[in-house]
C-alpha cells in the first residue's frame, strides 16, 4: 500500500507543481495596464445586485460616486434582491440627492419561488432597464478606487474587447480568519490573473468585471445556465469566449482593485466557498474543472497519507507544496501589497487542504444557506 501512495502523491505532486509553474510564468508575462487618455467616455450602468446590505450599501454607493469619471456618463443601479432590512430605504435617501443612482425591486417582477439563482437574475433585469453601452458589476460590501471607471474606459478603448475581468481583495482586518481568507483568496485571485491573462481559463468574480451590453443580449445573457445558483461571472464570461472570438481581457491595475469585506464566520466563510464550488460540476470550460479535479485530488492524497500514519512522507509532501505555492504567490501578494501575509502561510497547511476537501465535497452533493435563504 504504501508503494501505491508513495507513487500517486510524486506524479501529483508533479503535475500539481507544473500547474502553479505555469501559473507563475503565465503571471510573470502580465504587463501593468497603461492608460492613455481616451478618445470618448463609454456610458457605464453599474449594477449591484444587493440583499439585507443595510451596513454596507451606502459606503459602496458613495465609493461609486466620488469617481473620477463624468457623472453624467454612468449610473448606479442597486438591485434590491427582497431584502428584509432598511437596504432599500437607504438607496431611496440617497436618490433624493443623486439623481443617476436608481433602484429596483426584485419583488416587483418576481415571486421568491420562482427562481434558484437571485443574482442572475437581478442582473438580467438590471440590464434590460440599463441606459449603458457598458455593464460593470460590484457587490453590495464593497469599496470601489476612484480612477475605476477611468480604467475600465481606457481599458475598453485601447483592446477592444466585450468581457473584462479585474481584481479583488479581501480588506485586511485583525484575526486568524481574516488573515486566512487573505491568504486563500490571493491563490485564487492570482490564478485568474494568470489565466485570463494568457487566455486559459475563463475566470472571474462578480466584485470586479465588466461587459458590452450587447454582448451579453447576443449570448442570450444567462440561458442555460440560469438555474445554477452560482456563476454569474464566469458561466457568462465562457459563453462570450466562445461566442464572440474570445475578445476578454484582464484589466491589471492597481488602481482597479476593488476591496470586499471577508466572511466574520468560520461558518459563513465555509458557505460562501461551498457556494463558490457548486457550480464546479457545470463548467464548460474543461480546463477550470480538470485543474479543479486535480487540486481536489492532491489534497485527498495528503489527506490519505496522515491518516495512514505515513507521517514522513506526508510532511515532505506537504513541505513540496507549501515550497511551490510560495513561488507562485510572491509576485501576487506583492502586487496586492500583501507581502508580509506571507509569513503565515505554512501555519494555514492543515486547515486548508481540510476545507478545500471539505468545500469541494459538500458544494457537489449539498444544499446551501446564503443571505438567509436555502439554495440548491
């Protein structure tokens, strides 16, 4: 037995390691975006699907505001996803005085039971009623910079493209889950990075992206894919991918970093990422999934070989990984001036190849609470 465990943790040590190589020369290739001054300005709708947001949503709304970009050329528009707070009752204050932010109710064309992915939907909506060229979508809890707009115009008129994915980051905040999020979300974050960048993997969060209105009416918007509870951002990046001549891009600026707050529960923070990895079995995108399959059956393999008893040999392993990882995350952290998070990183090991199989597992064959609701 042992033989056999020895033989399956080298090759998928080995093919774990070529992975996070490629990713970090893929990485390395990406070149910060330089701006030039536009020729126009794109009309922009920013949408922000929102749901019991009542502590956040102002912050978010009055970051959107104080843009850099003309006013008169984009428009806020808050999706109230039937929340049970004062949510909406804040976006109407702040209307009284800011006449482009608009709001709508979900409640107004829907029954709650009528659907299984909210944020689709209230995204569909959003752009049926948009007056933009441009959609760009945030999430309720975060902080956009102030030249985003900026970046996204500059970046549309120089490449042409009708999908672009951009960064985001958990804000830094004291405590052992705070900093293990950072830590986990960074990997992630420096995979799409890598990925879009090269034109691997169709990835994306919807914190932080952008896409041509018409584009996304030319890929019937989210059919197909409308009953999956996630993916908003990268099931409909795919489609247009493959639709539309693979014209995505990945702007990389800091200045389009957008901030989101971490879960504050390690029950919230195991949710939201089996949340993320239910949609894992529905990809189109092949590459995304077997990368997925890999991971997944690297850190079972750890897993194996502790449980076992084969300690020496699940420590060097372990030690291979942590080794690997760190080469590709130097450069990421250091763009996100997150450097010295890295200290900690070896300490997280153990916790986190047992979420990742636990997430992984769960995500595929259980229902879920997000926002206060029970998603299949």
């Amino acid at each position: 037995m042992l033989t056999i465990l020895v033989w399956t943790i080298a090759v998928l040590t080995a093919l774990y390691a070529l992975l996070l190589l490629a990713y970090r020369y893929w990485y390395n290739k990406l070149s910060l975006f330089a701006p030039t001054t536009p020729d126009d300005f794109k009309h922009f709708s920013v949408v922000i699907p929102a749901r019991n947001e009542a502590d956040n949503i102002q912050q978010c709304i009055q970051s959107i505001l104080a843009q850099s970009y003309p006013a008169s050329h984009f428009e806020i528009m808050v999706i109230d996803d039937f929340s049970e707070d004062a949510t909406a009752q804040i976006v109407q204050n702040m209307q009284l005085t800011h006449p482009n932010l608009r709001l709508i109710s979900l409640a107004d064309y829907y029954q709650p039971g009528e659907m299984n992915s909210f944020k689709k939907k209230a995204i569909e909506k959003a752009v049926s009623m948009s007056k933009g060229d441009w959609i760009v979508t945030t999430d309720a809890d975060c902080m956009v910079p102030k030249h985003w707009l900026s970046l996204y115009n500059a970046y549309i008129q120089k490449n042409n493209p009708v999908f672009v994915a951009a960064p985001v980051m958990f804000i830094k905040e004291q405590g052992i889950l705070n900093q293990f999020q950072l830590l986990d979300f960074l990997a992630l974050q420096g995979i799409t990075a890598a990925a879009v960048g090269a034109g691997k993997h169709s990835m994306s969060n919807g914190a932080n992206l952008a896409f041509e209105k018409s584009a996304f009416i030319a890929v019937g918007g989210y059919q197909g894919v409308d009953q999956i509870a996630s993916g908003d951002d990268m099931f409909l990046m795919h489609k247009m991918k493959v639709t539309l001549s693979n014209r995505v891009g990945y702007l990389f600026h800091p200045g389009a970093i957008v901030w989101t707050k971490a879960m504050n529960s390690w029950k919230g923070f195991l949710m939201q990422r089996i949340r993320w990895s239910s949609k894992a079995r529905y990809y189109d995108d092949k590459s995304i999934f077997w990368v997925l399959v890999l991971v997944y059956l690297y850190n079972l393999s750890l897993l194996v070989l502790l449980f076992t008893g084969y300690y020496y040999y699940a420590l060097v392993s372990i030690a291979l990984k942590v080794c690997f990882e760190l080469l590709f995350l130097v450069p990421v952290a250091h763009y996100f001036q997150l450097s010295r998070e890295l200290r900690y990183f070896p300490l997280y090991q153990p916790l986190h190849i047992v979420y990742t199989l636990v997430a992984g597992c769960f995500g595929q064959i259980k229902t879920y609470t997000w926002k206060g609701r029970r998603v299949k």
